[in-house]
C-alpha cells in the first residue's frame, strides 16, 4: 500500500490539524467503529491509527476548502452578470477626497480563469480521496470488512472539518457583503455626481464624507476598546493606546511562579491591582474622550458645511444625494466593525 505521506495535500488548506491533539483523532476513530477499533490493530499501530485519521481529515478540509472557493468565485460571476459588479479601480487621490476605497471587485477574465483552475483542483482532490479510501478499504478487506466503520468515519470528519471551517465560511461571506457594500458606495457617489454640482456642493458634500468617515473610525476604536474590557482576546494593535494597554496585559499576565523566580521583579498583588485598575482608567477615559470627539466633530462640520450651503445655493436631489451616501456610510461601517469584534474577539 502507498505510503499516507505520499498520498497528495496542497499546502493552501485552511487549517493546520497538526495542532488538534492525539485524542480527539483517536476518539473519533473509536465512534466511527463503535468503540471497537481492535480489527485496526493488525493494520496499524496507534500512531498510524493517528496519521491515518489526521491525514484522512486534511484531505477532506482540503475537499471543503475547495468547494468553499467555488462558491465564492461562482457568486463573483453571479454578481457580474446580473448587477454587473465586476472591478473597478479609481486614482487614490480622488478615493481620498471622497472618503471611499479605491477599488473592489474581480475582473471577468481573472473570475472566468479562477473557476477553471478550482473546477481542476476539486477533481484532483476528490479523486486523490477516492484514492485514499480505496486504498484502506483494499488494506482492510484482507482482514475484515470496514466499509461502513470508514464511510461513517468519512462522515464524522466532514462533520468536524464543516464546524473548524465556520471562521473561514465566515471570512468568505464577509467578502461577499463587502463587494456588494463597496460597490453600492462607489454607485452612490457617482449618482451624486451624475447630478452636476458646483463647487460649493462637491465641497460640502466632501466635507461631511469626510467627518463622517471620521466619525465611523473614531465608533470603530470605541467599540474595540469597550471590548478590551470584557474580553480575553486582543486584536493586532494598530495605535499607541493598544500599544500601552497590550504592554499592560503582559505584565498582569506574567505567572506568579515566575515573578517569584525572578529577585530582581518586585511587584506585589497590590501592585497587580493598581496596574489592572490603571489599564481600565485608560480605557474607559479613552471610550469617554472618543465618544464626546465623535459626537462634536460630527456635529461642528455638518453644521458648518450645511450653513455654507444655502438652500437658493443648493438644489435638494443633491442635498439628498449627498445625505443618502452619507447614511450608507454609516451602515456601511456598521457591518464592517461587526465583523471586525466577531472575528477578533468572539
């Protein structure tokens, strides 16, 4: 029989399975065969047993991965064709002045030859499977038959590769809603242009983007640090303050054992309390500092720009063109920073 080594896995798979403990592979293999894995014993050692199962899973999450990616780039095509959202790319220069990305979406060429290569690639690892088990089921058939121990196995790891993999459906799907929310940013703003303003108005309707992409930045960190509060889990630090407060978390989370090893680190359990207290006080009077800055910034530049623009000055379809995106930008950061907490802190 080929060696499991040789049997063929890309190296793109989703997830690492050489980090799941020895135990959760063996205590499958013993459902999937009743608790009677004995007949397995003349075909493997235990730790063969662990490699059969442990490889047997990284090919089915390759399978899944797979099959994940057809549907994302199937969508791609789906959206081209029917709301014609393919790529578009725009100057950074003008992206800034209009407080929005600079490009999104997938060519129809690059979409057309990505569903060619991953139509290959499933084939490839669905006959590299049906290699795989032919070759156990043949191994197996000398001393018993396991046909149906190894189709419920086959089931029992598709069900755990589909609930490993619920992060990465998550990223897909994040993915798509962003395309779509990009896309209807970028429509938005060219319907306000399609409405042939004057200076004045492209001025103005710049402005309040701008302090409204400000204001969407400024909830996005508030959010973060009122999460900091609660939750364990710490995303990637991106400003000076996570900086501070990520220093802060290793120091409090420096064993106890190992501040007594080492004589030259006095800090008491009062100490540890102070430094706790202290990174809460930072905090909360960063979430007090940023929510009162939001509010006013907001508040100061809709004002100002409003009173600039007189209604004799300007017509109402771009007062409400200019508004609508305004408030798409606000939902649009929503979902963006649901995401954001769920995927950094959940």
């Amino acid at each position: 029989m080929q060696p499991l080594k040789n049997i063929l896995i890309n190296n793109d798979n989703s997830i690492d399975y050489t980090d799941v403990p020895d135990e959760i592979f063996l205590e499958m293999l013993s459902t999937a065969f009743n608790g009677n894995t004995d007949r397995l014993n003349c075909l493997f050692n235990e730790k063969e047993k662990i490699e059969f199962v442990r490889h047997y899973t990284a090919l089915i999450d390759r399978l899944s991965y797979v099959k994940l990616q057809e549907l994302q780039w199937n969508y791609y095509h789906h959206i081209g064709i029917t709301q014609h959202i393919w790529t578009r790319r725009i100057s950074k220069q003008l992206a800034e002045k209009n407080s929005i990305c600079y490009t999104y979406g997938k060519s129809k060429v690059l979409i057309q030859q990505r569903r060619k290569k991953i139509q290959k690639q499933l084939q490839q690892t669905q006959y590299t499977i049906h290699l795989f088990e032919q070759q156990i089921l043949s191994k197996t058939a000398l001393y018993s038959d396991c046909y149906s121990e190894i189709k419920s196995l086959s089931s029992i790891l598709h069900t755990f590769v589909y609930e490993h993999q619920q992060k990465l459906r998550n990223e897909f799907e994040y993915k798509k809603q962003k395309l779509i929310l990009d896309a209807t940013d970028h429509h938005l703003v060219q319907a306000f242009f399609d409405l042939k303003p004057d200076k004045l108005q492209i001025t103005t309707a710049r402005n309040v983007w701008k302090a409204t992409a400000n204001q969407t930045m400024i909830n996005e960190q508030v959010a973060i640090l009122e999460k900091r509060l609660s939750s364990k889990h710490t995303p990637p630090p991106s400003t000076l303050l996570d900086h501070m407060i990520d220093h802060i978390d290793k120091v409090l989370s420096t064993p106890n054992d190992a501040i007594d090893q080492n004589v030259s680190t006095n800090i008491t359990h009062d100490q540890f309390e102070k430094m706790n207290q202290l990174k809460h006080d930072i905090i909360q009077q960063s979430i007090i500092t940023a929510t009162n800055m939001s509010h006013n910034y907001l508040d100061m530049s809709l004002k100002k720009n409003y009173e600039e623009s007189q209604p004799s000055e300007i017509q109402n379809a771009v007062i409400n063109a200019m508004d609508t995106r305004r408030l798409y930008m606000i939902e649009r950061a929503k979902y963006l920073l649901q995401y954001k907490l769920a995927s950094n802190f959940d």
